[in-house]
C-alpha cells in the first residue's frame, strides 16, 4: 500500500494527546446526548399537550352530539325518565329509613365493616365479580 507523502510527514500523537482526544471526544458526545435526551423530554411533553387537546376537542364533540341526542327525545321518554330517576330516589331514601330504623346494630356493624373492605380492595372485588360473570356465563351455555 502506498502512502502520500503528507500522511507520511503528519506527525503521530503521543498518548497524552490521544487521550485528550478522546476525552474531549467524549465529552462533545455526552452533551449532544442530553440534548438528545431534553429533545425527547420536549417532544414528549408536546405530544402529552396535544394528545390532551384532541382528547378536550373530542370530548366538548360528544357532548354537543349527547345534547342534540338529547333534544330529539320525545317529550314523554323525557318526562318518564324524570319520572323514573324520582321514583327511585325516593325508594332509596325509604329503604335507606327502613334500614336505619329496623336493622339490629350488630347488623349495620358487619354490613359497614365489609362495605369498608370492599372499597379498600375494590379491584380484588372487580376481578372476582367478573370471574364469577364469567363461570356464570360459562355453566349457563352448557345447559
């Protein structure tokens, strides 16, 4: 292999300037690396920001779409469907009465103890209500 005669006359680094090399080498590449790393803390933050936006826009859409739903339902759905959710208040308060004036303390103890427990250990409680949705559905089809 043949050489010109100006590679042959560049002069070799010494060690100590290699390694100044390669330290000054690495510490241009650390910084393009944090700019890399802010490039990408940026653009995910613009992305979160947009993603929030459309998700804003698609949900003030819904809703416009839920109101002219709701403007086309006849005046009687409307009015049975006050009706309704009134009549089941109502119930609720009388059960909730009942349940205050009739149920024995030791009762209203266990029944807040576990109410207590199933809102502590909600996703245990939604795990094991759809496993037994399921078993259902499964033994139902057998017969």
């Amino acid at each position: 292999m043949t050489h010109s005669p100006s590679e042959q006359s560049a002069p070799v680094p010494s060690p100590a300037e290699l390694r100044e090399q390669i330290e000054h080498t690495r510490h241009e590449l650390g910084v393009q690396d944090l700019a890399h790393e802010s490039d990408g803390k940026t653009g995910a933050r613009q992305k979160g920001a947009a993603l929030k936006d459309q998700a804003l826009r698609k949900a003030a859409e819904l809703k416009a779409q839920a109101a002219k739903g709701q403007d086309k339902l006849p005046d009687s759905v409307k009015y049975r469907t006050a009706q309704a959710a009134g009549y089941a208040r109502s119930t609720g308060v009388k059960a909730r009465e009942m349940w205050e004036q009739r149920a024995p303390a030791s009762v209203k103890q266990k029944t807040a103890l576990y109410a207590q427990r199933a809102k502590n250990n909600r996703a245990v409680l939604i795990t094991a209500s759809g496993a037994a949705v399921l078993w259902v559905a499964a033994h139902s089809r057998r017969s």
